[in-house]
C-alpha cells in the first residue's frame, strides 16, 4: 500500500502485486468456459452473400398483400372493400395459373361468399317487404333504394362469378318473403283471426293481396339486371309459384264459403246478395287474370306456373256466367214488373243490363265478357221482354192490344198524347243505352279482342231497331190529329200567303222590325198538347235534339213552299218573308238541347243547319237585287240545281223572264228539270212519310 510523503506525493507500496483474474470473470465462470471450449465446432467458412431478389418473390409478396387485405374487409363488414380486394386476387389466380395462387383465391372467396350471400338475402326480404302490394298489367312499383340495394348485392356476386349462387339465394328469399305476406293477407279468410265488422268482398281483397304480394317480389327479382333475363326469371319463379299456391287456396275457400256453385244452380230471391256476390266473383276472376299476365310477362311462357291456378280461375268462371245470367233475367224482370213510370222502369232495366255487361268485361275473361254480351243481345231482340214493354208503352192503360209499331201504322191512331210522348221517350232512351253500349263496352273490347268484332255489327243492328222505334214513336205523335190539323194550318196560310202577306207589300211600303208573322203562327204548333207533352217527357239531350230538328224540318217545308210556290212577291216582300223566317228559325233553335247534355267528351254541336239549308238557299235567292247576283251565291255547295234556281227568281214579279233565264243559265249548278233541293210537300203527304 502506498503511503504518502510528506509534501503529499505517494509512495509505491513495497509488497509485490499478485495477479488478479479478469474483471467479471471468477474462477467458476473460467472453468466452465475451458469446458465449452473441448465442445466446440471447428470454425465454419463464411456464408455465401444473398442473391438478389426474383420477380417471384415479389409476386408472391404482393398475393400475400391481396389475401391479407381480404382478410381485413371481411373483418370489416364492407362488402364492396371485399370484392374490391377479391377481384384482383381472382385475376392474378386465373392468369399465373400457379397452383398456391389458386388455393389461396379459393379460400378468400370460400370465406367471403356466405357473408355476400346473406347481405344479398337481408337485401331481397326488406325489398320484397316494402314493395307495393299492386297487381297490374305493366309490373309492380316497389321502394327504389331496396332493389337498388338487392341489384347491387346480386351485382358483386356477379363480378365474382357467383351468379348461379346469387340467383338461388335471392329466388329463396324473395319466395320466403312473398310466403310471409300471403300468410298475413289471407289470415281473415283462414279463421286465423276474428271476421272485420262489414267487411266487402273479404275473399277477393284476400286474393288481390296474396298475388299481390307474389307479383312483388317477383318484380324485385325482375329489377336485377345484371343477372340476366334467364336467372332473373328463374329467380321470380319461385315467389311467383308461392303466389299461385295462395290464389288456388283463396279461391277454394271462396268457393266453398260463399256457396258459389250452389247459388248459381238456384233461382235468385234477393238481388242485392246476388250483386254482391257477382262482384266479389268478378274482383277474384279479374285479380287472376292480372297475375296470370303478370306472370307471363316475367317468365315469357307461364303456363306451366299458372296452370293450377288457370283451372281454378277457369271453374270460377263458370259458375259467374251462370250467376250472371240468373241475376239478368231476374233484374230486367222485377225492373219491368211495375210500369207505373215507364221511363224508370225501362231505365233500371238496362241499368241491369250495362251492370252485368261492365262486371263481365271487368273480369278480364274473353269467355265471361263475350258471354255476357251475346245474352245482352237476346234479351234486347225485337221478341225479348225490354223491345216489347218499350212498344207496348204507346198503349198501355188502353183497352186496346196495341204495340207501338201497330200505332205507328197510317190506319191505326188509337193512343193518348201522354201515352205517345211517354213511349218516345222511352223508345229514345232505349235508343241512346244501346247505342252507349255499343260505344263505349262493346267497341273498346273489339281493340283487344278480335272475337269481338262481329258483335259491333250486331249492336248496330238492335241499336238501329231502337232508332227506328224511338223516329217511329217521334213520327206517331206528330202525326197526332189535333197536331196534324195545326201543321196542315200553318202549311196552308203560309202558302196561301195568309201569313205576312208579303206579296201585298210593294216599294212604298216600310218595313219595319214588328214581330215576326210566322213565328206568331207557329206558336199555334208550338203550344199544342202533344208537343208540351213531348217537350216533358223526352230526356234532355238526343231525344230533345231529335224533336227540335223535326220541328225545324216542319216548318222549314212550309218557308221553302212559300219561296217558290204562291203569289209573286216584290223586293220587299222577299226581305220580309227572310226576316220573319230568320226570328222563327231562331225562336226553334232556342228549344235545342245544351251541348253538355248531348253526352260528354263529345265534340259535337247541336246545330239545325242541315234541317234549314234548303230553306236559307232558296230565301237567299229569293232576296237578289238582280238576278245576275245569283253568281254571287254558293248554291253548288247546298245541292241547289237549275230547276231549284228557276222557280225561286220566277217568284219575283219585278224580274224579266229573260233576265231570269240567263241568270239561270249562267248559274255553276247541276242541271235539272223542276224542282229538286227546294222540293218540298204538305204534312201528312204521301211524300212527306216517305
């Protein structure tokens, strides 16, 4: 040890130093380590550098990226992440054709496919739950983002290849979907729960809704494109088959629970029940008809599908032909029983008659409406029960068995006024029901229905007996002899110019606006029992356009005789005769009926142009300052010839024979001898009635 010195500088200890093991290392630690030593392995060379990394590697570094970001989306949740990281995975497998590849894409897609599969099915139950429950002939409308939702998910398990597996899983769950609902629509009508308190056609609204339901998933599959059109009609033929499975039962219970085909074999006693029950028949007939459409239209051929529900749709219709004819004659008979007010009871008749007719087009069965038809033919034949009670109402309270078209006869004049105005009217009215018929059912099915072509020829045939009953009983009441006599009358004094004296009237007179003396004298026509009766009894509308146009044609006739028949008259005679036909012209168009009246959607105005063009020619001839002014005039445009040209100037006494002549030869009009468009004839004429 050292020792200091004095001024403080140390001193080197004396004792010798003795050797020290190495730091950290004790005599245990050495002896181990000479031990190990006789263990050891002899020195290895130098491993060699690695070798630069291959394409290959990369690869397959790259696939292990894929798989691992496969792995990751599905743990996730995002399906489109998870088709995002299979495709290119897909790809690499299909082009390198390495067999680790393969293995590897097969397992992400084998884990990814269940969930992609039931996000496809969660899709196509919440969008086969919210689609509307409509059956129609041009599809089903249902909630755009569902099916977006389903087309979407059906859209990846395309790209993946898994549209086989895409289109069973969604076929499944739309038919589970379209089960669940048809369940729940016919849950009344299996006694699942307690009957609504008035509940309307229960069966048909039970119907509607099952197909209803079945067209709606339907329609979900149709709306899923990217499939094709053959998995998207196979995927809707599951839900659809389901929806056939449900109307097959509703009918049958309809059937069954409603006595159909027992109530179609027994007379009808209550009319009411029966109407109920023929339109709760024509709901469930017309809901079938619209599926079986439907489904035609989504899988091209349907019959397979329908067939069962064909079968049943066709026994229903059976029995509804058989009830409708039942309640035809039973209605149209209790209509015509009481005949107090016949406008009424003809009215109800064929009130019956279009309800029957509108049920069965309704139905959307060729067989019920073409059937419905041919027995509303029969039973408006000229022998059929409404034919005869409208002929017979002419003389009904009277003692004599007279028809109308006895009545009609120029020898026969046995009915009242009333009866006779009564009978117009309802001649008229049975006129117009046909013709609506024929129109407005039978003409509109003939676009659809190729059968039912034939049939407009044969409403026209009975719509034209009608016509011809409804002029008939029209041509009776004018011919009334108290009306006749006032026809005759008017005709006569208007001739004989009784009536205005306009061939008295020379240029000295004045003419002034007094009222007019023909409209004076028809008012005798006007006023007449028989034409007030008339006025009363026909509906407004055709019937009153009908009467209105016979009148002007009656007095009309007599005007036209005035013009070219008669004494001369003068230049103010001719402007008077023109202005007191004019006033009377216009007191007959104010009787015409209002165009709303004459039918609606009708582009038609009710006009007496026709009845009076004849009349208005001949007076404009008549008022010429000169007879060369007749070149002036468009005769040729109201059928006027020579000889209509001649003797209306010849009545003018202050015009030269010649002057007339060669106005008449420089006339545009077609030749002729006497009289022709100015022809007229006295009421009740032989010429008159043809």
């Amino acid at each position: 040890a050292a020792t200091a010195r004095a001024g403080g500088e140390p001193v080197a200890d004396a004792t010798p130093d003795v050797p020290q093991p190495p730091p950290g290392r004790t005599p245990a630690r050495a002896k181990f380590a000479a031990r190990a030593a006789k263990h050891r392995s002899p020195p290895q060379p130098p491993k060699p550098p690695k070798p630069p990394r291959s394409p290959q590697d990369d690869s397959m570094e790259a696939i292990g990226l894929m798989v691992e970001q496969c792995h990751v989306a599905r743990e996730e949740g995002d399906d489109d992440q998870v088709v995002a990281a299979l495709l290119p995975l897909l790809n690499a497998a299909r082009h390198q054709g390495d067999d680790v590849v393969k293995a590897l894409a097969d397992a992400a897609l084998k884990g990814s496919k269940p969930r992609l599969l039931a996000s496809l099915e969660v899709a196509a139950t919440v969008a086969a739950r919210g689609a509307d429950e409509v059956v129609g002939d041009g599809g089903v409308e249902t909630e755009d983002d569902a099916v977006e939702s389903v087309s979407r998910a059906c859209e990846r398990l395309a790209f993946l290849g898994l549209s086989d597996d895409a289109t069973e899983a969604l076929g499944t769950a739309l038919a589970a979907a379209a089960h669940r609902r048809a369940n729940h629509a016919t849950l009344e009508i299996r006694g699942a729960i307690p009957e609504e308190e008035n509940s309307v056609h229960a069966h048909a609204t039970a119907l509607g809704n099952a197909l209803g339901a079945a067209c709606a998933a339907a329609a979900v599959a149709q709306a899923c494109t990217v499939l094709g059109e053959a998995r998207c009609a196979k995927a809707a033929e599951k839900p659809l088959q389901i929806g056939v499975n449900a109307g097959v039962d509703a009918l049958e219970r309809f059937a069954m629970m409603k006595s159909v085909e027992t109530v179609s074999r027994e007379p009808i006693s209550n009319l009411t029940e029966a109407d109920a029950l023929l339109d709760e028949c024509s709901f469930a007939l017309q809901f079938g008809h619209r599926f079986t459409r439907f489904v035609e239209g989504a899988l091209g051929e349907g019959e397979t599908v329908t067939a069962t529900l064909l079968k049943s749709l066709q026994t229903l219709e059976g029995l509804y032909i058989q009830l409708e004819d039942r309640y035809r004659d039973a209605g149209v008979r209790e209509a015509l029983e009481d005949m107090d007010d016949p406008l009424a009871a003809l009215q109800d008749a064929f009130f019956v008659l279009r309800r029957g007719v509108d049920r069965a087009v309704g139905t959307l069965s060729e067989q019920a409406a073409l059937a419905e038809l041919h027995r509303t033919l029969a039973t408006l034949a000229l022998d059929a029960e409404v034919f005869q009670s409208a002929a017979s109402l002419a003389t009904r309270g009277e003692k004599k068995e007279l028809s109308l078209i006895d009545a009609v006869d120029e020898e026969v004049r046995g009915a009242s006024i009333e009866s006779l105005a009564v009978a117009a009217g309802g001649a008229f009215a049975c006129a117009s029901s046909v013709a609506a018929l024929k129109d407005e059912v039978v003409g509109e099915l003939a676009r659809s229905v190729p059968l039912a072509v034939p049939l407009l020829d044969d409403f026209d045939h009975a719509s034209h007996q009608y016509d011809e009953l409804a002029a008939g009983a029209l041509s009776a009441l004018f011919d009334e002899p108290g009306l006749m006599l006032s026809r005759r009358s008017f005709f006569a004094d208007v001739v004989a110019d009784k009536i205005g004296r306009y061939s008295k009237l020379g240029d000295q007179d004045v003419l002034g606006d007094d009222d007019s003396a023909l409209d004076n004298a028809y008012e005798k026509v006007l006023n007449h029992a028989a034409l007030t009766a008339a006025l009363d009894a026909l509906p407004a509308g055709a019937p009153r356009l009908a009467l209105c146009r016979k009148l002007a044609k009656d007095a009309a006739n007599a005007v036209l005789a005035r013009c070219t028949s008669g004494d001369n008259v003068g230049a103010l005679g001719a402007l008077a005769l023109r202005r007191d036909a004019r006033k009377l012209f216009a007191t007959l168009g104010a009787l015409l009926p209002s165009e709303e009246s004459l039918g609606e959607g009708e582009v038609f105005r009710a006009t007496l142009r026709p009845e009076l063009e004849a009349t208005t020619a001949a007076l404009a001839l008549l008022c010429v300052e000169a007879p060369s002014d007749v070149r002036t005039l468009r005769l040729s445009a109201a059928g006027v010839c020579r000889g209509d040209v001649r003797a209306a100037l010849g009545l003018r006494r202050d015009f030269e024979k010649n002057a007339v002549d060669a106005a008449v030869s420089a006339a545009a009009v077609v030749e002729s001898e006497g009289l022709s468009r100015f022809a007229w004839s006295a009421p009740g004429s032989a010429v008159e009635s043809q």
